[in-house]
C-alpha cells in the first residue's frame, strides 16, 4: 500500500495538526494504533497489518539482515547510569560497562524479533503540501539486549 494511503487510513492527527504515522510495533502483539506484524519465515518477509486484516507492508527479512550486518558490523557500547547533579543541576553519568560488539548474528536477530526485543518503528507524517515526509523505518531495541546479536563480545570497561 502506498505509504500517504497509509498515513490517510492509518494515522493520526499529531501536535501540529498534520496526519502522522509515528508508532513502534512489535512481533505478534496489536499496538495502540491497531497495527502488529508478523514474521513468515518460508517467504522470508515480514508484514505489517492493521487490525482489520489489511496489509499495509512487507519487508524482506534478507534486506532488514544484511542493513543490519552493514551498518552495524561493530559496534561500541557503552551502558551508564546518571543522576541530576543538586548544585548544579546538570545530568551526570557514571559509566558502569562497556563492550566492543563484532559480527552479528542473524539468526540472533529473528530470535530477539520473535521474542519482542527488537520492534519496528514507523516514522512519518504528511507534509502541508500534502508530500509524505518518512524518516525511514527504523528497528528499536534494548542497549541491554543488543549485546546478545553478536558473536563476539569483548568487555572493555
């Protein structure tokens, strides 16, 4: 389906009064906008579905893969608590934990999607000219889960 029909159907009005699109779905559970998608593994896809049956989308689950071996190769990452400084007012960190991440695992990444780790994000809204503005799909998960997609985990701090 064309992503303004999308937003048309599908969408709500945001803060600026503008039809929008801006919701985090995860496997196998209705979100509050009605939306959940599944996983069909023997067509290696994944659907986004309205509630009422419609098909609003499909990715390929070797796209969403390789995006994320490509773009995520290695990856640092650093876990911290933080605290308002009472003086000052500032936020302060304190870093408990780091870790060099390398080689992703895909087959770790359908786990974590099928076990609700992982959710897609929808990120858009019509313009007043009436132009879709997508700031891309985008795929949210935990800093603490994130470790367990790679093969290689090396504890630095």
């Amino acid at each position: 389906m064309d992503k303004k029909e999308i937003i048309k159907n599908y969408g709500y009005r945001d803060e600026r009064n503008r039809r929008s699109l801006y919701s985090t779905v995860f496997y196998a559970q209705q979100n509050p906008h009605n939306l959940r998608i599944e996983l069909d593994k023997s067509n290696h896809t994944v659907h986004l579905h309205h509630h009422s049956g419609v098909l609003l989308a499909t990715w390929s689950i070797y796209t969403i893969i390789g995006k994320f071996i490509s773009k995520l190769e290695r990856l640092l990452v650093v876990l911290a608590d933080s605290q308002t400084n009472e003086v000052s007012g500032k936020e302060e960190f304190w870093f408990n934990e780091a870790y060099l991440l390398e080689n992703p695992l895909p087959d770790n990444f359908l786990t974590a999607f099928e076990n609700s780790q992982i959710a897609i994000d929808l990120r858009m809204h019509l313009k007043t000219t009436g132009v879709v503005r997508n700031h891309g799909t985008g795929f949210r998960i935990k800093e603490s889960d994130i470790i367990n997609l790679y093969a290689d985990r090396r504890k630095i701090l």
